[in-house]
C-alpha cells in the first residue's frame, strides 16, 4: 500500500485553498490603498487643520457661511458673518481655513516708551 497518492491529494488541497484566499488578499489590499489610507489621510489633515485655527481666522462652516473667528472655545468657535452677526458653531464643522492670521506679536515692556 502505498500513502503518495494520498499526501499528493493533501498537498495540491492545501495550495487550492491558498489560491481561494488569494483573490480575498489582494481585493482587501487595493480597497486598503484606494479608499481607507486616504481617508484616514483627509481625516489627520482636518483635525490638524481645525485644532490651529486662531481667533482673527476666515473659515467656511459645513453649510456654506463664511466668517471670521470671534472666539476660540474646547468644542465650538464664535464667528462672525457680518457686522453684528455672531453665531456658534462646532469646531468640527468648519470645512476650510480661507486665510490665516499672523500670531500676535509678544509685547514687551519696551514698547511704551
């Protein structure tokens, strides 16, 4: 009795079932370099984005207003659309930064003379 046609059966099984996997591997890898690593990608660069942004700064909100930041709080801005019109909004919502102040320069003591 002879077991080589047996572990021949075994062997091409076990390469059948890697070449099941295979296709399941690459498909996973394309949707990782196409759609995930962008994303996650887009995601860093608006949390950076949000957590800079200074009082003095114009932004778009995520319902198309643009106004300059009043007040600068933990979770929410203050912005100002027009002359007299603050409203709150949730820093999360802010979609784009359309200029940047120039940080404050430090006063010295120096100045008022």
């Amino acid at each position: 009795m002879s077991f080589a046609p047996a572990f021949a059966a075994a062997a091409a099984g076990g390469t059948g079932m890697v070449m099941q996997i295979l296709p399941l591997i690459l498909i996973f890898a394309v949707f990782w370099f196409l759609l995930i690593r962008p994303q996650q990608k887009r995601m860093k660069e608006h949390r950076s984005m949000v957590d800079g942004l200074r009082r003095g700064d114009v932004v778009v909100t995520g319902g198309g207003m643009i106004g300059k930041v009043v007040k600068v709080a933990d979770t929410e801005l203050t912005v100002e659309l027009a002359e007299g019109v603050r409203v709150r909004v949730v820093r999360s919502t802010v979609t784009e930064v359309r200029s940047k102040t120039e940080p404050a320069p430090a006063e010295s003591a120096n100045d008022e003379d």
